[in-house]
C-alpha cells in the first residue's frame, strides 16, 4: 500500500524542499519507488528536478509531479499514485487553501524547524493544523517535527533551546506530534544538490557526504520506526 507523506511549514524558506529531497533520496537507495509532489508556487522541487535532467543527473526510482490545485493533487496520488511506494509532497511554504487537502491526503506530516522564533510559529501552526483536520475528519494523522540547518554555535541560540520544551509543550496539551532526535546539520552539500546534481545518495563518498549520509539515514529509520509502531506522540 502507497505511503503518503507530506512535508508542511507556513513559513517559506523553512528547509521543506531540501528535506524532501534527502528524503526521497533516501526512500529510493532502500528499493522504493517515490513520487514527489511539488504543491508550492515556487516550483523549488521541480525547479531541482529540471536542473537534473539538464545535467544528467536524474535519479532512479524518482518522480516529480507539479500539482497546484486540489483536484491535481488528488488526482496525482489516487491515479499515477499508486503505483509508487511512497508519495512526498511539498506543501506551499504559506498558509493556503491547499492546505487542508495535502494535509488530509498523507498519513504523516513532517516540519522542519530552523533554531528561529518564527520557524517555532510556524511549526506550531502546522501542528494545530494536523490536530484540527484529525479531529474534524475523525483521522489519526501523524507529525514529526525536525530540527534543521542546525550548526555548532547555533545550539547556543535561546531558539535552538527552545525547541524541545516548545514542542514538549504541545505534547502535554495533548497535540499530536512529536520531535524527531536526529537533526540536519547546516552542509553545504545539501546546498549544491539543488543545482542538479541528484540526490546527495548519488554523489561521491567524501568525508562530509558520508557524514551527512550517515545523518539522513538515521532520520529515515527514525520516521520507520515511529511511524511503524504508531508512536506519534511522545515525550520529545
């Protein structure tokens, strides 16, 4: 059965299209055939996907759609959907009416939370928003939380620490989410793949590629492992 999940923060410039992407990456070297879905305006996903193929770089296993509009949206994972393993999609990086629908559509939402006050906002936007269309729907509908672009000197930010009782917080008003362990470091690699090169799965093994291989690896197991034993909730 297709898995569906959808990477959602309100706030534009929140990490979601690379973490898709080292995601999808990911999904794919494991065996399984993703599709990703590029619901954002800013076409950042497709725009990655072109600038593969411009260069040569497309990776296997791999497919992007551009879906705009509820019923694109839909129809790309109900018809072509199923034939994949697993479907991602990147939700605007606003608040939008396709909000609800891409919501609706996944099993899991995942956000990424930047060591920022307004990346803790929008988490707890988007944390609200899958609690709110749970309990209007009568759905179980998971969401994780990731901590990214995270640096040495940055753990020292009152943001950064900030994040775990913010999130604990939320917990205990009974939302349900939870905040993943692993964290994405700020690589520059993780950069330059967004300019063609592929996934980060396909580059070369050089000490910071296997470094952040061996960072989006744990972070696959730990979305399988949650998500395997139905443990959404959780002290973060």
């Amino acid at each position: 059965m297709t898995r569906t999940y959808a990477a959602v923060s309100n706030k534009g410039g929140a990490g979601k299209t690379t973490l898709v992407t080292l995601l999808a990456g990911e999904y794919a070297l494991r065996g399984e055939r993703v599709l990703l879905i590029d619901a954002d305006n800013r076409q950042n996903l497709s725009g990655w996907w072109k600038r593969c193929a411009e260069k040569n770089n497309v990776p296997n296993h791999i497919e992007v759609t551009v879906a705009s509009t509820q019923r694109s949206i839909e129809q790309a994972i109900d018809n072509p959907g199923r034939s994949f393993d697993l479907i991602i999609i990147d939700a605007p990086g606003v608040d939008s009416s396709l909000q609800t629908t891409i919501i609706r559509s996944a099993e899991l939402v995942i956000s990424p939370i930047q060591p920022a006050i307004k990346e803790l906002e929008a988490a707890g936007q988007a944390v609200a928003a899958v609690n709110e269309i749970n309990d209007q729907y009568g759905l179980a509908i998971g969401h994780f939380n990731v901590r990214t672009r995270i640096s040495v000197p940055g753990r020292n930010l009152e943001a950064y620490r900030y994040i775990r009782p913010f999130v604990a917080g939320l917990v205990a008003a009974e939302y349900r989410t939870r905040l993943l362990d692993t964290e994405l470091f700020e690589r520059n690699i993780y950069r330059e793949i967004q300019n063609g090169l592929g996934t980060l799965q396909m580059q070369a093994l050089t000490d910071p590629v296997r470094k952040a291989r061996i960072e989006v690896q744990a972070l696959v197991e730990e979305i399988e492992r949650y998500r395997a034993s139905n443990s959404i909730e959780g002290a973060p």
